[in-house]
C-alpha cells in the first residue's frame, strides 16, 4: 500500500485542492488529507466542519481526512505514508514550498519526499484566503468552490457578519450601536 498525505488548512477546501487529491488518488493507494490544526488562529470553518467538507467533495474509498498538529513528518510516520503531496500555483509557491521540502526530506532522513502537482490552470488563481476575503466582500465564490461548500462558505460568512445569505439584515445588524 502506497500512501502520501495531502495536508493543508483546507478554509474551506477549493476546486483547486479538489483537483489536487483527486489526481494524487490516481498516482498512490491511499491519499490522506490531512488538515493542520492551528490553535491560535480561528478559522471560518473549525477543524471538522473542515474535514466534512473535503468528505463531500472529495468522497471515494482512496481518500481519507484526518486533523493534525504537530510536525508533518511524525503525521506522514504514524501513517506510513511515504509521500507529501502540494500543489503548485507558480513561483510564489514553489519559492514557499522548496525549503519545506527540503527540511521534511532532512527531519524524516529521506523517509517522506514531496511530490508537488502542477496546479490545474482553471484553478491556478484560487486559493482559500482569496475565497474567503470575496465570500466577506459578498462576491459569488460558486465557481471555484464544490457546490455544498461554496453554500455554506456564504451561510457562514453571513453568520459572521450578522446579515443573511441573501443580503436580509440579521437580527445582531439592528439596535446595538
Ligand atoms: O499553507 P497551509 O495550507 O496553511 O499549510 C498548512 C500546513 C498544515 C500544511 C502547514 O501548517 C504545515 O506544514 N504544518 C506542519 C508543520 C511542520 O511540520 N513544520 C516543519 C517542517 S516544514
């Protein structure tokens, strides 16, 4: 059995990372997605609202979701995957990614290698961070999201912000200064 870890915040996971775990399915026996927990950040969705998601988007018998904190390498060990899968949107990520590459490859003794997967170009563009600020901004975030998630990226950035998806002020909008 072949298995590499896809790991990532996945907030909320995108077509691009869909695409992503999709294709690493097709090169390994298992593909693990694994979401890292950061304590001290809140994201927009918690850690398993997160991992549902990629459920939905990404079902199938090769796929499976896990949360981690921690090192990477102690994650792609007590998994025994042999691979760390990224994909790579252009330079930015490349000049990112290389020296975490490198220092996987040197903590696990080159137990654990890094396979990066050129994003697909219809996704080259998008990334979570993005999606999340347009969501906030109420632009239409249905092209880059899986259909159920861009659904509850839009309910939950309207919980945030006090109003409803359909632009309808929320009850927290009125009276308080
Ligand atoms: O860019 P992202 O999606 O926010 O990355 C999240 C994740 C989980 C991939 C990243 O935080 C990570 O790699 N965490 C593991 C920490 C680690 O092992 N660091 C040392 C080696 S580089």
């Amino acid at each position: 059995m072949r298995r590499a870890v896809c790991p990532g915040s996945f907030d909320p996971v995108t077509n691009g990372h869909v695409d992503i775990v999709t294709r690493a399915a097709r090169l390994f026996d298992e593909v693990v997605v694994a979401i890292g927990i950061n304590p001290a950040k809140q994201g927009l969705f918690t850690p398993d609202e997160r991992a549902e998601l990629i459920r939905l988007a990404c079902p199938g018998p090769s796929v499976r979701v896990v949360t981690f904190s921690g090192l990477l390498v102690d994650l792609c060990r007590r998994e025994a995957a042999v691979a760390v899968i990224k994909g790579v949107r252009g330079e930015t990520d490349v000049a990112h990614e290389l020296p975490m590459a490198q220092m996987n490859a040197s903590l696990s003794a080159g137990g654990v290698e890094t396979v990066w997967l050129p994003t697909d170009p219809r996704w080259g563009f998008v990334s979570s961070s993005l999606v999340r600020e347009i969501a906030a901004l109420g632009g239409d975030v249905s092209g880059y999201l899986p259909a159920e998630v861009a659904l509850r990226t839009v309910a939950r950035v309207a919980e945030r912000s006090g109003s409803t998806p359909g632009g309808q002020p929320g009850i927290t909008d009125r009276g308080t200064p």
